[in-house]
C-alpha cells in the first residue's frame, strides 16, 4: 500500500491506526470456524448442514426479534386451552424453547433437559418453559404431551395455537431458544440446539447478571495486567499467554474508563485512567498511544486523547475531582493536536512534529463539541473536523467516507476502508445527529442479511481476503443503533456479535470474543463488545 508524501512521523501515525483497528479485525476471520454447529427443524428446513459463517448462522435468526424489548404481552396456553401470558412469570428468569415431538434435534435437547433442572435451580430464580410448534397437523397437542411423558422430561409444555407467536416473532427453525429476564425482557436468542449444561449455564449467568457480566469478568480476570492496563491479546504470537508487562494501548484504557461511566463504576474508572496517568504520560503531555514491551511510545492518538477528555468531562460532572485533569486535556489537545486550527492525528513529543493528515474516524464531534462549548477556540476547530469528515463521503452507492485526509495534498487517499474505521466515523457523526440516511439503510440492510465483511474499496466491493465479520465492527454498529434509537438495528448487530461470544462457564473465556484456547482474543474486540453491552442499558 502506497502512502502519499508520508513522513516519519505519518509512519509513527500509521503505524498506530494499524494496530488500533486493523489487527484486531484481522483476527475476526479465524473466530469463525469457532461457531457452533447446532443445527435445527421446521417445516422447510430439516437436517440443515452446520452454518460455516456467520451469514448462513443469521439464516436461522428469527426474522422479529428485538434484543432489550419486553415480550411480557406474548399469549400462550396450557394444556387446557387457557391462555398464559409471559407476565405470569415476571420475577423469574425465563428459558423458552421453542419444539416439536417430531424434531429430532428437539429431542436430544429434550433429552439432556432433564440434567438442566438442577441447573436451573440452583439459585430458584431461572425456569424453562416450554412452547410447542402447535399446527395440528404435523403436530398435535396429545403428540406432544405424550412425547413428554413417555420419556420423563420434567418440563410442562405451553402451545402456540395456530402458530401464531412463531410467527409474530419470526422464528424459523425448531429448537430456538429466547432468554428473558426477570421484567419480560427478552435479552438473547439462540436457534438451535443447546447440549451441553455449560452453554445452558452460561446462559441463565447471562439472564440473571447482564450480557456485559461475563465479558467484564473476563477482561479484568484474564485481560487485565496487574498495573490496570488491559493488554493487546491474550496469547502472543509463541501461542503463550502474554505476561503481566505486555503491550497496552490507550484505546483499551479510554473505552474502559467510558464503560465505567457507564455503569457508574468509580473504581474501575480510577483504575483505568490510572493506568494512564501512570505510565502513559511519562513522555508526552498527553497519553503515549501505546506500552510496548514496558516503554511508552513518544506519540499520542488524537481519538484515544479525545474519548479520555469526553471521559474526564463526565467523571467530572458525575463524581467531581477531575477539574484540573480536565483543564489539563483541553489546552494540551489544541496545543498538540491541532495544527492552524484544524485537527492532526497526533504529535510526536520526542521530535516535536505534528502530523501532517486526519484520519475521519479521529474526529469525535462528541468530545470537539464539549471542547468548543467550553472554549471559543475549538470552535473553528469543531467546524473545520466536520468540513473534513463531510467533504470525505463516497456517495449513496457506497455511502461511507474515506479513511483519511493529506493536508500536504489537500486531498483524500484513496485507499481501502477498514470497516471498523468506516462505522466509527457513522458513530461520530451519529454522535451529533449528522449521520447519512443511505449509510444507516445499508448498515440496517447488511445487518439483516448478509453481514458487513472487514474490508471494502472504495467502490464498495469487498477486497479479497477480507471476506470475513468481527466482533468489533458489529458492536460499534450496534452502538449507531443505539444512538439513533434503531432499536431492530442494534438487535441485529449485537445478535451477529454474539455469534463470535464463548459461553461456556468451565472456561476461563467465558464471556470472550474469539475461540475457546485463548486463540484471536484481542483487547478491541473484547471492550468494543463490552462498550456496545453498557450501551444497551442492560
């Protein structure tokens, strides 16, 4: 690849966008060998070979679901005839499987359901329901409550009458599993088969402590280095776990502190940003954009300075005591990070240069917002990042912006666009409402069906050897959705993340996004996914 005039220090610029973005969806294509190979039934689909990516995995998702969205008011009825509805249950955590006597894949799910009980009781706060596909006609309902009794499955089973919930959610295959919490809140969806009691389990931790429990645990247990710096991955390239003083990027730290606001978490925002404090500014005034092998660089990035600013701003106002750190960030980001008032990636203390390009996805419009509402001289600033972002878009064809901009040739590189950068600039501008309505279509659009793969030109074809998904593009999608309350959107995108989240509760990965071996586990992946959770208000 071919950079233009570039410079030592575009190098040092580039060198870090890499391995901020690039690298860690690089790993994305190897997670997918990871899914699993449950498969299921309905009336059209029987015997369906296991999905190899996520595209044909999504296949089976029911076309209706809405993650986050209450399904208290869903009728069903009992063998009777009287009609229950799911806000019986409320106070309960909830499994419903959705089956039928004549599925065999039901049945060995059935099968297993009987360990499941004790499981499920443990803290006697989950149930299991379970809710016949009842057409009357493959199935009937004295089949079914047959089927139960002859082979002992400790379960009472509901009927769909005339199929009518399966349809209203869109549900396409026998078994389908939903997740509700204790408020009716349905939180997961899982078409096909769960057999093993670690996945089950894994499952109802989710309901009972939130999507983001397991991951958070994860990154602090098995991510974190003992300093409070989350690390780059979790194996290094020997396939050996990588010590306690391996590299941290302050990215990793900013979007820790952001979660913590989140959650209102003061501990662990102190801890984050303490790292920062700590060993990322020994050498620069701002935070040194990495830790590498124990030593910081000489160079900031401007969109890990900025999100740390945001952060400092919203500590500020919520807990108090960061006045001065706040000050602090807004007069050495002008100083260093702009150049005749206009953004520049980052600066290189030990040379004292700026950079001498943009790249679009730096420019959080959140936190220049908060810079020029709190001073005058971000002002010119904040319009001319938005004049550059802007002015960068591709078109409705291909609605989506180049990645960055030469201030030497006053022009735009045409170079391929990693996707993670591409829907991080969407989030920026969706950030103050000056998102594009084509870009939000084909991202709902590629959400629903087909995926977003990692690499595109600027033609918007995908670039061979890129035709893979990853974790961190769909959180941040999902973010978008949130941000614009797409609430169908953020469903789809978090569903397609969590196709690529281990659940399996005797593995210290439980929770991670990549492979259960700690293979593909990379810091980006595994905060973006926790950001977009807290997001999700869970």
């Amino acid at each position: 690849m071919h950079f233009l005039g570039e410079t030592k220090l575009e190098k040092i610029s580039r060198l870090g966008f890499i391995i901020a973005f690039f690298i860690f969806i690089a790993a994305g294509g190897l997670l997918l060998d990871s899914y699993f190979s449950q498969k299921g039934e309905d009336k059209t689909v029987i015997g369906e070979s296991p999905p190899e990516e996520l595209a044909d995995a999504m296949s089976n998702y029911p076309d209706n679901i809405v993650l986050n969205k209450s399904l208290e008011d869903i009728t069903i009825y009992d063998d009777q005839d009287k009609p229950v509805t799911l806000r019986e249950f409320k106070g309960k955590n909830v499994l419903l499987i959705f089956w039928a006597s004549w599925c065999k894949y039901c049945k060995e799910e059935l099968s297993g359901l009987k360990d499941y009980q004790r499981i499920a009781g443990q803290n006697g706060d989950t149930i299991i329901i379970l809710v016949n596909k009842l057409d009357g006609e493959k199935e009937t309902k004295q089949q079914a409550m047959d089927y139960l009794k002859d082979n002992n499955i400790p379960y009472k089973t509901y009927f769909d009458k005339d199929l009518k919930v399966y349809k209203e959610l869109g549900v396409k295959i026998v078994p389908t599993t939903l997740g509700l919490n204790g408020n009716g809140i349905l939180k997961f969806c899982s078409p096909g088969m769960i057999t093993e009691s670690n996945k089950l389990e894994a499952y109802m931790d989710y309901l009972r402590n939130g999507a983001s429990y397991a991951t958070s645990r994860f990154i602090t247990n098995s991510l974190t280095n003992a300093e409070g710096g989350v690390r780059v991955n979790y194996k290094d390239k020997e396939g050996t776990e990588s010590p306690s003083g391996s590299d941290v990027l302050s990215e990793s730290q900013g979007i820790m502190m952001e979660y913590a606001l989140l959650k209102k978490d003061k501990a662990l925002f102190d801890r984050s940003f303490g790292f920062v404090k700590e060993y990322m500014l020994s050498r620069t005034k701002l935070a040194s954009w990495v830790i590498a092998k124990g030593e910081p660089s000489d160079s900031n990035s401007l969109v890990d300075d900025l999100r740390i600013y945001k952060n400092l701003c919203k500590a500020n106002e919520l807990w108090g005591g960061y006045g001065d750190l706040v000050k602090g960030w807004e007069g050495n980001l002008y100083r260093y990070n702009t150049k005749n008032q206009r953004l520049v990636d980052n600066y290189d203390f030990k040379n004292k240069a700026k950079a001498n390009r943009l790249t679009l996805c730096f420019a959080d419009m959140e936190s220049l917002k908060l810079l020029s509402d709190r001073d005058r001289n971000y002002q010119p600033v904040y319009n001319n990042a938005l004049e550059v972002v802007s002015g960068g878009y591709l078109g409705d064809d291909f609605p989506f912006y180049y990645s960055w901009y030469n201030y030497k040739t006053k022009d735009y590189e045409d170079t391929e666009l990693n996707m993670a950068e591409a829907v991080y600039t969407i989030l920026n501008l969706a950030a103050i409402g000056e998102q594009k309505s084509a870009t939000i279509n084909w991202l709902r659009d590629k959400v629903a069906d087909g995926g977003i793969k990692a690499r595109y030109t600027t033609q918007g074809e995908v670039v061979k050897g890129y035709n893979y998904e990853s974790t961190a593009i769909y959180a941040i999608v999902a973010m978008i959705g949130q941000k614009i309350g797409d609430d169908k959107m953020a469903s789809d995108a978090l569903a397609r993340m969590e196709l690529l989240r281990v659940n399996d509760t005797s593995s210290i990965f439980n929770g991670s996004f990549g492979t259960n071996n700690g293979e593909d586990i990379y810091s980006f992946d595994q905060c973006m996914a926790l950001l977009a959770y807290g997001w999700s208000k869970e």
